[in-house]
C-alpha cells in the first residue's frame, strides 16, 4: 500500500454524499422543485440537521486524518439511529426494516476506522508512508540483524531516506518493535550496513505486504554508501 489507502480516499465522499441526500430525499419524495431551497431546508428536522453536520465533519476529519475520528463516529452512530429510529416509527416513507438496514449498512461502512493498518495511520502521522519521501519499486536482498537476530529479506521499495523490507514470517515480525534500532545490510557488489528505525510494520493483512518499513540513520555511511547505491538501484 504505497499510496494513502483507498478507503481514507473515498470515505469523505461517502460521508459527504450520505449528508447530501437528506434535503436530496425530500426533493424526491414530495416532488419539490429543485428551486425551490427554502422549503426544503425548512422540511429538514433539527435532528436532520444536526447529523449532517456530523457527517459532514466526519468527511472533513477523515481528509485531514485527525485522531478526533474515533470521538465522533459513536455520536454519529447515535444521532443515526436516533434518525432512523423517529422516521421508521412515526413516518410513512420508509419502513422499519429499511430504515434498520441502512443504519447496519452505514455502521459497516465505519468498521475500516478500526483496521489495524488504518487506525494506526490515523493515530500516528509519522506511519503515513505516501506522506514520506518518492519511492521507487526496488527488489535487492538485505540482512536485518539485531544482538539476538540475523534474518535474510528484501526491498519492495526504497527511498532516499529508507526503504520497506519483506518479512513473511509472523513469529519474526513479532520479535521486532516500533522504533527498534537494527543494523541492515545492503548485500550486493559492495556490502555495507546502515543503522535503520523502525517505523512501520505490516503483518501483510491490508494491502501492504508483510514487513518493515525503515528509516534510516542519516550518518555517513549513509551519505557515502547508501545514496550512491540508490541512484544506481532506481536508474
């Protein structure tokens, strides 16, 4: 998942379309002219009004990636239920079971916010990889080594500042952590090791295959080694 995930891409446009077809429904369902704004805004409940706004910050929140995300979606959750609730019981347009249906729907709509990938993005912006610098789709063989470790990898992609390498062993993954410093080794015609961070790790459930993504330490061999095998590796 090289690029910002898909679902942080459309959500927004999800929540903003839902919004929208509050005053849309009420075009439709008593064949008012589209002209005629006033007496739809006049139609739409203050319960209306109020979830709109939510989904409409909801929309704006998941654009801006704001932790604020999780503080919302239960009042959301609330205030759509509240909605459905009124117009099932007490309307004539819609019955119980569409009105039940479309608040599950809606509810299963929210349940990627709590994908590990996806909430862990959202909480820390230093996990947002499309935000980090252009990375190039690189396949070399590496060695990852630690005091108690010495694991062979690759690279899927690399960058100037640090690269994403391919673990697929969980038991492995499970022996590293966030912001774990590791020694990485570049093997190839001239071998050297970089010192590298840990910043990410994927257990290859989302998009993103099974890994590391790294960051490395901007020492000298870094300046000396790494960015000339980079420019060789991307060319």
């Amino acid at each position: 998942m090289r690029n910002k995930p898909l679902y942080l891409k459309i959500f927004p446009l999800l929540a903003f379309l839902i919004a929208l077809s509050f005053p849309v429904q009420i075009y439709y369902l008593y064949g008012i002219s589209v002209t005629n704004i006033t007496k739809v805004v006049s139609m739409l409940t203050p319960l209306n009004l109020v979830t709109m706004g939510a989904l409409m910050t909801l929309s704006v929140l998941t654009l801006t990636l704001s932790k604020n995300i999780y503080k919302i979606i239960p009042a959301l959750l609330i205030l759509i239920f509240a909605n459905n609730a009124i117009v099932g019981l007490y309307g004539t347009d819609y019955t119980l079971i569409q009105v039940g249906l479309s608040f599950a729907l809606f509810g299963i709509s929210l349940k990627p916010f709590y994908n590990k990938d996806i909430k862990s993005v959202i909480m820390n912006p230093k996990l947002r990889w499309w935000e980090s610098a252009k990375r190039y789709e690189v396949i070399k063989p590496l060695q990852l080594n630690t005091e108690m470790l010495q694991i062979n990898s690759v690279t899927t992609n690399v960058s100037k500042t640090g690269m994403f390498a391919e673990v697929n062993e969980q038991a492995v993954l499970n022996q590293f952590e966030l912001d774990q410093i590791i020694d990485v080794k570049i093997i190839g015609k001239n071998n050297f090791t970089l010192k590298a961070k840990i910043i990410r790790k994927t257990d290859g459930n989302g998009d993103q295959p099974s890994g590391f993504g790294l960051e490395f330490i901007k020492d000298q061999t870094h300046k000396k080694n790494y960015i000339p095998w980079f420019k060789d590796a991307v060319l």
